[in-house]
C-alpha cells in the first residue's frame, strides 16, 4: 500500500472522464467506446461504493500518439466537477 501523501499525489495527477471530455472535446459515449475497444487505458478507482474511471495523462498521450490526432489546444483545468 502506497503511503497517504503518494496516494494523494497520484489521485490528482489522474484525470476525471469530465476533464478527459473537455480536454480532448469528445462525448463521454465515446470515451467509454474507445477504452472498451482498448484504445484507451482507464484505471478504476474506488471512492465509497463508487467505481470510478481515472486516466493518466502519458495513457492518453499515447492513445493521441496511435491514433494520429493531433494534441487538443485546451488546458486541462481543476474546475471541472467529479464523476
């Protein structure tokens, strides 16, 4: 197990599908078309009774990369709301 300050660290370099959809301008139908065919990695995490997809930013990157679309211009932002 991680030691709380890592954990911490790590939950918030993850992305929220919510900032994933602005980032990249795609419906969140299609984020979830593109992890379930594999083109893009999620990672579940737990929060209460909730599992919840989180993306780090080298997997989407990557999915960028093999798809050959170029990177989105906007900023990914704290002020987006959690899943």
């Amino acid at each position: 197990m991680l030691p709380k300050a890592e954990e911490t660290a790590m939950k918030k370099s993850l992305l929220t599908i919510n900032e994933l959809k602005e980032y990249l301008n795609f419906s969140r139908g299609t984020i979830y078309n593109l992890i379930n065919t594999g083109q893009l990695k999620a990672i579940n995490v737990r929060a209460g009774r909730k599992l919840l997809k989180r993306f780090r930013p080298e997997d989407v990157e990557l999915y960028l990369q093999q798809s050959g679309l170029q990177e989105p211009v906007r900023e990914i932002t704290d002020d987006n709301t959690e899943d």
